[in-house]
C-alpha cells in the first residue's frame, strides 16, 4: 500500500472547511436538499432505514411484498415509497427486533 504524508500549514477557517466537506462526502449529505426530496436508496441502506435485516428485505422483494426498482441487476428502493409502506401497515413483523 502507497501512503503518501503531506504537510501543510492550514488556518483556521481553512481547516474547518476541510472538515466540514470530508463529513459531508463520507455521510452523502448535500445541503441543498429538501428533506421532501425523494433518495434511491440501496439495499443496505434500504434496510437500515426500516430496521430489517437484509435478507429479510431480500425475502420481501422475492415475494413483491416491498416497492422496489431494479436498475441493470441492481435493487433500489425509493426512501418516500418506503416510509409509505412503513405507514401503511402492510408489512410482516418488524424482522430485526424479532416477533412481539
């Protein structure tokens, strides 16, 4: 593995800034957008979103219990549609926590 160390004299405010863009890179957020605004989400994400494992969430496209895309083999899930589904009710016991 190359590594490469840089050394460099930064202000402040130039810091800060630099900090501030990582973050927002490594969590996806555009600070533009509109909490309305619709997201395609991956399977993982997906998951993570409506607390189900993610085999479980497999199990749910198998049956076409979930709205769900496929875009060239690739399975994405609208973050709106989702929440609806969740809202809605019309979904099997919540898979990561278990039966009630």
């Amino acid at each position: 593995m190359n590594e490469t160390t840089f050394i460099t004299t930064l202000s402040t405010d130039q810091l800060k800034e630099l900090i501030e863009s990582s973050v927002k890179n490594a969590v996806r957020v555009n600070p533009n957008s509109n909490p309305q605004d619709d997201t395609l989400l991956d399977t993982k994400e997906a998951a993570n979103l409506i607390k189900y494992e993610v085999t479980s969430l497999y199990g749910l496209v198998k049956r076409k219990k979930i709205p769900f895309c496929k875009v060239e083999g690739k399975l994405l899930f609208s973050r709106k549609q989702l929440l609806a589904w969740i809202s809605a009710g019309n979904h099997p016991i919540n898979q990561k926590q278990g039966r009630l």
